[in-house]
C-alpha cells in the first residue's frame, strides 16, 4: 500500500519550502528519508522518472517556471487532508511538464497515475460531497478524497488525454477522457450542482472534457462513438455554460451533416409522445441548428453567421426551402442586412416553387432605392421570367441589366448573363404575333447564345444545352446536332437531357435507327431508377418506324418500371393526402401514348384500358379528354369527339391537338362551320407556330374557299407543313 506523507501545518512560505523535498522523497520510494539539501522542483519527479527511459526533461536557461498555481493547488489539498498521497503528487508534476510544453515527459508522468484504483475514491469523495451539501450535516465520516484533490486528479486525466491527442494517439485520448465523464456521471446522476466545488478547477476540467470527448472520436475515425458522445454531452446534466452547449451542438450538427454515414435515431426514453424525434443525420442537423437559432434570437448566445450557412445546406440538400425561408424571416433585424435577407429570401422561395414571391422580393431588392446593380439578382430574376413566356420581356430587361453591371468582372457571370438573355429572347418569340417581332427575337437568342459559348469556350454544358434546343427549334438541324454531340463529350454522358436531345434532333433527321443506337446506349450507362424517358422516347422511334409490337414492349418495360418506383416511393415514405407518387403524371402519359398506339391498330377495348388506368391517375386531365375524342372519332361518332374535345378546351385553353381535332371534326360535320374551324387553327398556330398538322389543317380550310388568294394561302399552307413535318421530332425538342 502506497504511504502518505504527514505534514504538519506551518506558514506558507514553509509549505513551499518543503514541497520539493516532499516529492523528491516520494520519488525515492514513498518512504520518509532524510534529506539534506533542497531538490529544485524541476529536477524532481517527473525529471527523475522520465530520464530512466531516455529523456529528459530540465528546463533550459531560458525557459520560464512553471506557473505558482501548482504549488498553491498543493497547499490546498495538503489543507484539507494534511497529506500529498502519490497520485496527488503526479498530478501536480505532470501539469507543470505539460505546461512546460514537454508533453512526452507530462504524459510518462501522467502514466504513473492508477486511474482505476482512485476512480471508486474519486467517486465517493463527489457523492459524500453532495450529500453533505444537501443535509447540511457534519455527521458523516470524511470522503476518501478531498474535493481540490478529485479536481486535481481529474485535471490530471484531462491532461493526459491532452497529451495522447498531441501524439495523435486518438483512441487512447478519447478512452482517457471518457474516464472522467463516467466519474462524474456515476456519482452525480442528476448532474452537477451549481456552484459545486467553486473553488477548485472541477467544472471547469468537466466543460473541456465534454467538449473534448467527440472531438477525439472523430479523430480516431469512431463516428458511432463521436455521435454517441455528442448526444452524451447534450443530454446529460453537466451545468454547461451556454456558449459551450451551443459550441456542441453546431459542431454535432456539421458532424451529422459531413460523416458520410447514416446514424440510428436517438433513443430519449423521456421523450413525451408527441414530441419530435429526428428520424436521420439531416433532421437532427437541422433540428440543432434550429435550436442555436432560436437561442440567437432569445440573445442568449451571440451570433453566428455559420449557423445560418450550415442550416442552408441542411435544408437545401432536403429540399425544405420553405422552412428555410421561414427560420430567415424569424431572425430579429440586424443580424443580417435587408439587401442579404431579400436575397436568401428570393433563393428559397425559387427552390420552393414560388417563383412570384421570389420575383416580388427580387424587385424589391432591385428597387432604386435598394441595390439596382446586385448581378446575381438581376441573374435570378432573368431567370425567373425567362422560364415564362408572359414575363419574358421582363426577364430579357433583367438579363441586359446584369451584362452592363458587370464592368468586366468575371467571364462565367458573363457567360451566364448571355445564356439567360439568350433564353428570355427565345421564350419571347415564342409569344409575339408579329413575324418580324419573332424572327427578331429568335436571332438576338441565338446571337446571345453564341456569345456565351465563345465566353466560356465550349466547356458550359447550359449553354450548350440551349444552344442546341435553340437551333432545333429553329430547324437548323446540323448546327443543332454539332452542338448535342459536344454537349455529350463534356458531360461525359451523365446527363440524361443530353442524350435525349441528340435522340430526338436525329429523329427530326429521319435517322430512326440512329437516334435508338444512341438511346440504347444512354440506357446501358443509366440506372433503372433514371431509365423512363429514354424508353419512352425509344418506343416512339420505333413506332416511327412501323415497329408497333417492339413500341409496345418497351412501353410494357416502362410501365414495370414505373410501378416497382411507385411501390418503393409509397413504402419508403408516407405521403400527404393530396400528393401522388413522383412518376404519376409521366405513368399518366404513358397511358395516353399506348391508347394512341391501339386506336392507330384499331384495338378499341385495349385503348378504353389505357383510358381507364388514365383516369384512376387523375380524372383532371386534357390529354386524357383528347385522346378520348379521337377514340371517338374513330369509331365515326363526331358527336361524342366534339364533346371530348370541347371537355379538353375548358380544362386547358390552349391544348393545341384539341384545338386542331376540334377544327378537323368540324370540318367534316359541315361547311357553314369552316370560320369556327379556322379561328380555332390560327389560335393553335399563336401557341404552337411550329405545327404541322395544324398549317396543313389550316391549308384544307383556304383550298375549300374559292377565290386566287385562297388557293396562294392554301398553297402556302401547305409548303410549311411540308417543311415542318420533314424536320419534326417524335416528340417536342423541349
């Protein structure tokens, strides 16, 4: 059994006379000898020890001693108990080491230590405490252990963890310091007093110790235990101040966010039932963040900008802008600026879906008197109304304001302004009435186009995107296919949209069997998950091609696919009454496409089918109504079509193939109806200049007219639906 060394009380200065000799003597083999001259501390233990394995650690001429504190944390354990036990004494020397910055020869010192026989001490010495604390009495037999010395030895742990973290000892430093998280705990189940122990390092040891605990997991490559420590820290009564608290919980927050892993969901057995509990890493992320946010604003801890960045990303990659957007508004002005908060703002409700609160907040940054020039901004709000044909004008405004608020900044913002002002050109010429108005505007969109690819020389994929659907769409074919097939290099393939459009330009070519090569080749290097619109687009090639069985085996394949996704999507999450599962309305027009597959092969009960499943998916539908008119119109009842397509009409106004059908079917049922028909032609036209069918429809109404300009108009009617139906895709380029 280790002795202890009995002093007897004496001044000060006596103490620390006598402190030295004291723990030379405990080096020499804990036995009182007699010493006749004073050993200097720093060639004491730890200096007398440490040089036996090949190190040594005296100070140099110019190092500074080690700070009074230590000898005065030994006068107050020597105080209480009247003696300096072993440990005690390794405490001290190993801090003054530490201290020194000799973290070797500190940890060496720190090894000597039994942290398993002193642990029960420790233990009892905090329970016997607590207990005196709490009855007032002085009834009780005195603790093992001094409180100063369980603060000592504590320090002493933490120190050594310390020590092993310098040494990139990771494992090791996380098991040290879980020794005094689980001492603490065992013996103070209901958490730490208040107050308790004021006068010695305790609290101060046990904040560092917790805060330090996950840290050394991470390091150690442990994410199960960092994130068990984490919640250890958070849900345990340690009497954290509150930055400390809120320190953890951004850093468990970031952990959750960065691992890679999946963490299990916490398990509070004193959760109340109708409490939330995060069900995975981004939720529980997001639910800290949240929590500092609140603590913000209730100014109970300062604030951090990181917060609302973390809490971004967070929200961001679960796609829940609009809690996001919520948590902005409810930050108390002045810990961001009006201009930053339109901004995030206008971000979140665009990745909402509420593009007109998003455009209202940008017009408000964009205002005179706020910040006109803010590029990125103007960018989105080119951006926004380039995607709209009715605020196109508005959005080619805001594009031209971004080129001339850049002042030669940076090429890619360049770049992007040019290829928005290429695509709000576009989108406007597509809802002018005016021919030269038209042409106009689809030059400037190519011009502006053309100019973004020069910027950033060819390597954007955006702007190779839309340069490509832009010449489509103006049939321009070859430029077209030069710039899909660059599109595809720079992607390397990985995007879905690429490879459809190359499909598609090569089926306005006529190259059926190309454009299905290209798509059977997207589909060997696409998931099963990602593989719907290539089928698709693959069976109407094929139907192109008069392979009608092969198209509807492939649709066959697409529909499997579908409902394998929509079983996954329904058990995987549990969904709001008013939504469906991701694929229903691309399930419903696959429904159409097989019912105009069997009406063309005059199956009438198989196309009723495909109508039937239609409908189940929502009863809602145009497409649905006119495919159901041209059933009808089939079978010789132009009643029933009429009434199918005007259904049609007043669910989607401008529903170009019911307004084409519509005219056809009038023209058959009688001649007096041919202005009906015509005004009905020239409104599809207005939406879709680009129609075959309805310029060819439009050239039957002028031939059945008499008169020379008529038969021209016919004629001329006639050439474009030529034209167009030469270089129409089997389905739309966009």
């Amino acid at each position: 059994m280790k002795s202890s060394i009995r002093i007897k009380r004496q001044r000060k200065g006596g103490l620390r006379r006598d402190l030295g000799q004291i723990i030379q003597c405990l080096c020499a083999g804990e036995q009182l000898i007699k010493v006749e001259k004073m050993i200097p501390l720093s060639e004491s233990l730890a200096a007398e020890d440490y040089s036996l394995s090949g190190y040594s650690s005296k100070l140099s001429n110019g190092e500074k001693k080690p700070d009074t504190g230590n000898i005065e944390e030994a006068e107050l354990s020597l105080r209480e108990s009247s003696s300096l036990n072993y440990e005690e004494a390794r405490a001290l020397l190993g801090r003054i080491e530490y201290q020194k910055g000799n973290i070797e020869a500190a940890l060496h010192v720190f090894e000597g230590i039994d942290i398993a026989a002193i642990t029960p001490k420790m233990k009892l010495g905090l329970t016997r405490k607590v207990e005196r604390r709490k009855r007032q009495s002085h009834d009780y037999a005195p603790p093992p252990m001094s409180i100063h010395a369980v603060s000592l030895l504590l320090e002493a742990i933490f120190l050594k963890a310390k020590s092993l973290q310098h040494l990139q000892r990771f494992k090791e430093a996380a098991q040290t310091c879980k020794v005094i998280l689980d001492v603490i705990e065992s013996s103070l189940p209901e958490g730490l007093p208040e107050n308790f122990g004021a006068d010695c390092k305790l609290q101060e040891t046990l904040s560092k110790a917790v805060e330090l605990l996950p840290e050394l997991w991470k390091l150690s490559d442990s994410p199960f235990e960092t994130i068990l420590s984490y919640r250890w820290a958070l849900l345990h009564s340690w009497n954290l101040d509150a930055e400390t608290t809120a320190r953890i919980q951004k850093q468990f927050a970031i952990f959750l966010l960065h691992c890679g892993g999946e963490a299990s969901p916490p398990n509070l057995r004193s959760q109340m039932g109708s409490s939330f509990v995060p069900r995975n890493n981004i939720e529980e992320a997001v639910l800290l963040l949240m929590i500092l946010l609140r603590k913000v604003s209730l100014k109970r801890i300062e604030w951090d900008p990181s917060i609302l960045d973390h809490l971004s990303f967070a929200l961001s990659i679960s796609g829940d802008f609009k809690a996001l957007a919520k948590q902005i508004e409810e930050l108390l002005p002045g810990f961001i600026n009006r201009k930053e908060r339109y901004r995030i703002l206008s971000l979140c409700y665009h990745g909402a879906g509420e593009d007109s609160v998003a455009l209202t907040l940008l017009r408000k940054l964009l205002n005179s008197n706020e910040d006109p020039h803010c590029v990125q901004a103007l960018l989105m709000a080119s951006r926004i109304c380039g995607e709209k044909p009715n605020l196109a004008e508005e959005g080619i405004n805001f594009a031209r304001r971004a080129l001339e608020s850049l002042e030669d900044e940076c090429n890619e913002l360049e770049g992007t302004g040019n290829l928005l002002l290429g695509v709000a050109c576009s989108a406007r010429s597509k809802s002018v009435l005016s021919d030269v108005e038209r042409v106009t505007r689809q030059s400037e969109a190519l011009q502006a186009l053309e100019s973004a690819r020069k910027i950033t020389s060819m390597k954007d994929p955006s702007i190779l995107y839309h340069l490509s659907l832009e010449n489509a769409e103006q049939r321009k074919l070859e430029a077209a296919l030069y710039y899909a097939k660059s599109l595809l290099i720079v992607e390397g393939g990985s995007n879905i949209k690429g490879w459809l459009l190359l499909a598609r330009i090569l089926s306005a070519q006529k190259r059926f069997v190309d454009g299905e090569i290209v798509l059977n080749a997207a589909l060997d290097q696409t998931g099963k998950w990602d593989q719907g619109k290539l089928l698709r687009t693959k069976a109407k090639l094929q139907i192109a091609q008069g392979q009608l069985k092969s198209a509807v085996e492939t649709y066959s394949q697409l529909l499997a696919l579908l409902q394998v996704q929509s079983k996954s999507f329904a058990s995987g999450k549990k969904l709001h009454k008013d939504l469906r599962y991701p694929s229903a309305s691309f399930e419903q027009e696959i429904w159409h496409d097989l019912a105009h597959l069997y009406i063309s092969l005059s199956q009438w009960r198989d196309a009723e089918i495909c109508l039937s499943k239609s409908k189940a998916i929502d009863s809602y539908s145009a497409v649905r109504n006119h495919v159901t008119g041209v059933l009808y119109e089939r079978k010789g009842l132009l009643k029933e079509a009429l009434g199918a397509f005007q259904a049609a009409l007043d669910i989607d106004p401008d529903h170009v193939p019911s307004m084409i059908s519509t005219a056809c079917v009038l023209r058959r049922v009688s001649s007096q109806c041919n202005a009906v028909a015509k005004s009905l032609l020239m409104n599809a036209l207005r939406v879709d200049r680009m129609n075959p069918s309805a310029w060819y429809n439009l050239g039957l109404l002028h031939k059945a007219e008499e008169g020379v300009s008529s038969m021209e108009e016919a004629v001329e009617c006639f050439e474009i639906a030529a034209i167009l139906e030469e270089s129409a895709p089997v389905e739309p380029f966009r």
